[in-house]
C-alpha cells in the first residue's frame, strides 16, 4: 500500500460540492483534482488506489470550510467533523469499498493530505 499523498482541489462553480473520492463515481463538472508535486493527475491515483491501494493516518486540509469527511469502509460509512486535521485513525482507500466523500467549498482552491500512516 502507498502511503498518504497531497491533492489539489478546485471547485470552480459557485456552490459547495460534494465530491467522493477514490470510487468509481466521477469527479463533478467544475472540480478539478491533481497530486500536489507530482505528475499525477487524479485518474492516474484512482488507478494506483485500485492496484495497490492507499493507507492514510488521518485527513488535513488547508481550508476550514472542509470540515466534515465520511470515510467508507468496506462500503460502511462513518461522518467525521474535524477543523483542519483529523488525525490518529486508519483510512484505507482501495477505489472499490474503501473510500471517503469531502464537501468542497463554493469557488475554492484547497489542498487535502491523507496523512501517512505511523504504527
């Protein structure tokens, strides 16, 4: 498993977005996602995710508009609120039933990090 990575998120419409990420479900018209210093764009991670999966300790963001996440495991979901950085859990993204769903705030530009994981 690959752990962590950082994406850049810009929602371009000027309402808030609800955005699943790492499903098979696609990205909203406006809403552009790209691996921050890499050359990956997001359906090459969606594809690294199915392959080899993702293993996170936690979600931070840099916009605290992004307040809430629900974390999907194993096609279970479990809301979580956090302001900035949710922290000391195990997420697993596996681009099937291991996934998470972030609202993303109205005309924004913002990072989210899953944060590696530490045992």
């Amino acid at each position: 498993m690959i752990n962590g990575f950082v994406l850049d998120i810009i929602n371009e419409n000027t309402e808030e977005i609800t955005v699943s990420l790492f499903t098979n479900k696609e990205i909203p018209t406006g809403v552009s996602i790209t691996a921050k210093n890499s050359n990956y764009d997001y359906n090459s991670l969606l594809l690294m995710s199915i392959n080899e999966g993702f293993m996170g300790g936690g979600i931070s963001t840099d916009d605290e508009r992004i307040c809430q996440v629900t974390v999907f495991k194993n096609n279970i979901s479990c809301n979580y609120e956090f302001h900035k950085i949710l922290d000391n859990m195990e997420i697993i993204l596996d681009g099937r039933k291991n996934y998470i769903i972030l609202t993303i705030p109205p005309s924004s530009k913002s990072f989210v990090q899953l944060m590696p994981f530490f045992k």
